[in-house]
C-alpha cells in the first residue's frame, strides 16, 4: 500500500429547516439509534475552552446541583477542582446516572441535558447539533419545543455569568 489510503465520506449532516413553524427534529425516544448520554466528545471542531474544560463533562448550574442532591442523586455529582459540580462520568466517559439504556434521572436531568440538541452560539443564535438522528426523522411543532429552547437559553446564561479569563493560562 502507498498510503494512499481513501477514507470513507462522512454521511452528511441533516440541515436544521424551520417551515410552518415546525422544525425538521423529532426526537425519537426510544428507537433512537445513539443516545443523547453516553460519550460526548461535543462539538468542538475548531473550538477549545479557555478555562480547559472537556466537551464531556456535563457541569450543573446552582439549580441543577440542588435538584439532584434533592433527590438524593448526590453520588452522581462530583467537585472540580476549580470548585464547580458537574455530573460524575464513567471510564468510558457516560455519564454515571446512564443506566441500562436510559437516563435514571430523567425528571431531574441537568439543564445542559434538558436543552440537547440545541444550544445558543454567540455566533448565529440558536442552533440544533444536526449529528443527533432526531434531525430530519420528523417535523415538530416550534411551540413543543420551549422547553428545550429555555434550557438552552438558562444554559447560555449560566455561561454568560461566570464568564472571566482563568488567572493563569499555562
């Protein structure tokens, strides 16, 4: 072989399209082919954290920590060492309340869970993580999806608020 090696093309990604105030995403629960949890590499193609933070790690808001410690969940939860909690991962990078397919706090899930696979970019708005198979399986209505589009904007704010430079770079 010469190195000339020709890799496989991507499949291309479904392109997010809002028509009628529906928008080309149903999520599709249960026959979902790849799960919202489990290793989340982000999307990060071109993007880095200022503060070092991974893609993967799933940080709680203040409301988010109270609400799983409420339940009792407090196990699922561990402190960086920058002083903030983010759900506890796996090895494999899961996350640890993934269990046996589903996520075993649903009810309570993380802001950040809640809004996937949209979120706020400072660039274009609002915008959905067309890699998630939901995109392009259906059409729903805009007004169904409030919920997730507020925990994206609760997300982003959470963001906004702490944003600073960390003192030391190296």
């Amino acid at each position: 072989m010469n190195g000339d090696t020709k890799r496989p093309t991507p499949k291309p990604l479904a392109q997010l399209k809002v028509i009628n105030s529906r928008i080309n995403f149903t999520c599709l629960k249960e026959e979902c082919p790849s799960s919202c949890c489990g290793p989340f590499g982000g999307v990060q193609r071109g993007i880095d954290s200022v503060e070092g933070r991974k893609f993967s790690d799933i940080v709680l808001t203040p409301d988010d920590y109270s609400k799983i410690v409420q339940a009792g969940y407090s196990h699922l939860i561990e402190r960086t060492p920058a002083g903030e909690y983010r759900m506890r991962l796996m090895e494999d990078g899961t996350c640890s309340a993934f269990k046996e397919g589903r996520c075993s706090i649903h009810q309570i899930k993380p802001t950040i869970c809640r809004a996937f696979p949209f979120y706020v970019d400072m660039f274009v708005g609002l915008c959905g993580v067309t890699e998630c198979p939901g995109f392009g399986s259906g059409w729903t209505k805009v007004e169904k999806l409030q919920d997730e589009v507020q925990a994206a904007k609760e997300m982003y704010t959470f963001w906004l608020n702490r944003l600073s430079l960390p003192a030391d770079t190296k």
